[in-house]
C-alpha cells in the first residue's frame, strides 16, 4: 500500500485520539464507577446492572439521533459541523467526568460524554468514501483501527502511571483518576482538530429542511428494504457487532466480578492495544488477498471462541490469555465492516446509511449490555449473562453468510 495521503492521515489521527476515551470506558471508567457504588454500599452485581443500562440508554440515544442527524449532514452539507459538535460534548463529558460526584452523577455524565463519542463515529466512519479511494478503503480503515490502538496507549500509560503513584505524588488515588479523565479529553480535542481543518464533504443527496429529512429517512428505509446485500448485512452486523461491543463495554467489569485485580485488569486491556496494532495492518493487508466477507467470518467466529472460553475464566492469566485473543480479531472485524459497508452503499448518501449502520452497530449493543446486566441482577452472577453472547455471534455469523451471498 501507498503511504497515507494528508487527509488520510489526518482521518487516522481521529481514531487515535477517540480511542483514548475508548480506553477509560473500557478500564480506568467502569473500575473507579464501581469503586465509588461500592463505597456506597452498592453490590457488584447491582454496580454492573447499572453500568450496563447507562451503556444501553447511551445506545437508545444515538439510534434515535444518528439517522435524523445523518440525513441532515448528507442533504445540508454540514457533515463537518455536526459531526465537530457531537466530539465537542464526548471531550466535554470526558473532562466533566474529574468533577467530585457521587456514583449516580458519576454515571450521568458517562452518559453524556459516551453519547457524544458514539454520535461523532457516525459522521467520522461516514467520512471514509471523502478521504480515500475505493481500493484503498480496506488498507485505511484498518489504518484508522490499529493507530487508534496504539495511540491511544500514550495517554492510557500516562493515566496509569499518574494512578499508581498517587500516593508518592501525595495527591491520592482519586484525584490522579480525575486528573487522568482531563488528559485523555485534551488528547482526544487536539487530536480532532487536523481533521477538522483538512475534511472537505465531497458529495451529498438532495433535501429540503426538516420535512425533506425525514421524507429522506423514509425513502433511504425503503432502498435498504430492497437492497438484499445490504438488508442482511444490516441485520447480520447487529447481532454479531452486538456481541463485540458488549465485550468491549463490560470486559473490565467482568473481570473484576471474577476477581481479577485492578492493576492486572488494566494491564490487561493495554496489552490488548497494543497486539491489536499489528493484527489491524494484518487484516487490511490481507484484505488485498482475501475476501473480505471470508475475513470477517473468520473474526466472527474468534469470537465465539472467545465467549465460550470466558466462561470459566477465574485466574488473572485467563483473562490475559483472552485479551490478547481479542486483541487479534478486534480491529479486524471494525475496519473491515465500515469498509464492506461503505462499498454497498450509495456514497452521497453516506451519513445517513452510516445513521442506520450506527443503530444496527453501537446501537445494538443496547441488546447485549441489556442481556447481560439483566442476567447479572437476577442471577447475581455476570457469567451467566456472558454466555448468552454466544447467541449473538451465531445469529450474525449465519445471517452475514446470506449477506454476502446476495
């Protein structure tokens, strides 16, 4: 592959710096979240339910918004501008996170910051077909997850290191956290602002204010009733992506129930960022090879794999052991699902579609974070929960094989 254009570039700098919010959703956050329930006297299992439904009413949020905003983008023209607001409420709720609050308070602002991360990855996936060729959409999409993984290891060591020496600093170990949550929400704004100077919208489909949004919803609902490859994909990619983020958004937590250590957890998942670097080149690189329909029911599977090991996890090293496994499959299966997507879709209809994709993606994690956290409360146990993911990656592997056939 060439080397990256500026633009591309510039494309790739915002994933390394949204991951970095990534990065504390999936440890520092939900450890020091169900820190502060349990100095409340709330139990483990209860704090995991209510982390859980946060992450599903985060979903709820943005399947309602994410069409109605991406149709706007695409027929105004203004993908840049919706897409700068919603990063500026993700860095905004990511810097409040430092302000002391209970452990409810705590959670509302998670809300808000996650809320604006997941509706800016609308507009940014959607920005793949303006930035790049055709030819080069697997390569740079898996650029965009790998520099992400191990960019956002920068500020994820920093905010480590400043929470394991608290103490020697003499500032303790709550206020290193609060002061982490403000680095990573500087890192994530100064890391956008490349993007937001060079993007340029190429392409964009008619409308006519609020009423030729929603007429433009309702004929883009009708194309993909009628658009076999992608009416499955669609339906495939929310069972089976279902399962992916709920393993990223819960991961931490289940550790933890399971006994693992916070020192061992967080090591853990940087562990994962690290490995998931060259494993994402991997990926796009053989998409040059292989089908990339073929490697994603590979990564699908992995996953299974992975779901159906965690069921008896219970020592420190089975989680490494998962976390590197992973590791191996995670950029693959991002990358290479934005990338099939944006090649079946009209391209000045991008945002919009990319709305829809974000319902059946992020969105659909309302589902499993809901399954779990359900399972969790009313078992008191969160590995009974994890074992219902395992449907998910079946239902998505079969139902993406029809996809890929149509």
């Amino acid at each position: 592959m060439k080397k990256l254009t500026i633009l591309e570039r510039n494309w790739v700098l915002y994933d390394v710096g949204n991951s970095a919010f990534v990065m504390l959703t999936s440890t520092i956050i939900p450890i020091y979240f169900k820190n502060l329930a349990e100095g409340a006297g709330v139990s483990a299992g209860t704090s995991t339910a209510y982390f859980s439904y946060a992450s599903s009413l985060v979903t709820v949020l943005v399947m309602i918004l994410g069409p109605l905003l991406g149709a706007a983008a695409d027929g105004k023209r203004c993908k840049k501008g919706i897409f700068a607001g919603c990063m500026a409420v993700g860095v905004l709720g990511c810097a409040l996170l430092a302000v002391p609050s209970g452990w409810f308070a705590f959670l509302g602002v998670y809300v808000l910051a996650k809320t604006g991360y997941q509706g800016s990855l609308i507009f940014y996936d959607s920005m793949l077909g303006d930035v790049t060729e055709e030819g080069r959409m697997d390569q740079v999409s898996a650029h965009g997850y790998a520099w992400g993984y191990i960019g956002s290891c920068v500020p994820f060591v920093a905010s480590i290191l400043l929470i394991l020496n608290a103490g020697a600093l003499g500032i303790g170990s709550v206020k290193a956290t609060m002061l982490a949550f403000l680095m990573n929400a500087v890192w994530w704004g100064c890391m956008s602002v490349p993007l937001l100077k060079s993007y340029r919208q190429r392409l964009a489909a008619e409308a006519d204010g609020g009423e030729g949004t929603l007429k433009s919803l309702g004929r883009t609902l009708g194309e993909i009733r009628k658009n076999p490859r992608v009416f499955w994909f669609l339906l495939a990619f929310f069972f089976y992506i279902d399962g992916v983020y709920t393993i990223i958004d819960l991961a931490t937590s289940y550790g933890k129930d399971m006994g693992i250590s916070d020192t061992s957890l967080m090591l853990a998942l940087l562990l994962t960022q690290v490995v998931a670097f060259p494993c994402s080149i991997l990926f796009g690189t053989l998409a040059k090879k292989l089908e990339s329909g073929k490697l994603i029911r590979i990564s699908i599977l992995g996953y299974l794999g992975i779901v159906l090991f965690a069921l008896q996890l219970d020592k420190a090293w089975e989680f490494w052991f998962l976390a590197v496994c992973v590791a191996v499959f995670q950029g693959g299966i991002q990358a290479l699902s934005r990338s099939y997507f944006t090649r079946i879709i009209p391209s000045e209809k991008a945002a919009e579609y990319f709305g829809f994709y974000d319902i059946f993606g992020k969105g659909a994690a309302f589902m499993g974070t809901l399954l779990v956290g359900a399972a969790s409360q009313i078992t008191g146990s969160s590995r009974n929960g994890v074992g219902l993911l395992a449907i998910l990656f079946l239902a998505g592997f079969f139902l993406f094989r029809k996809a890929d056939r149509a």
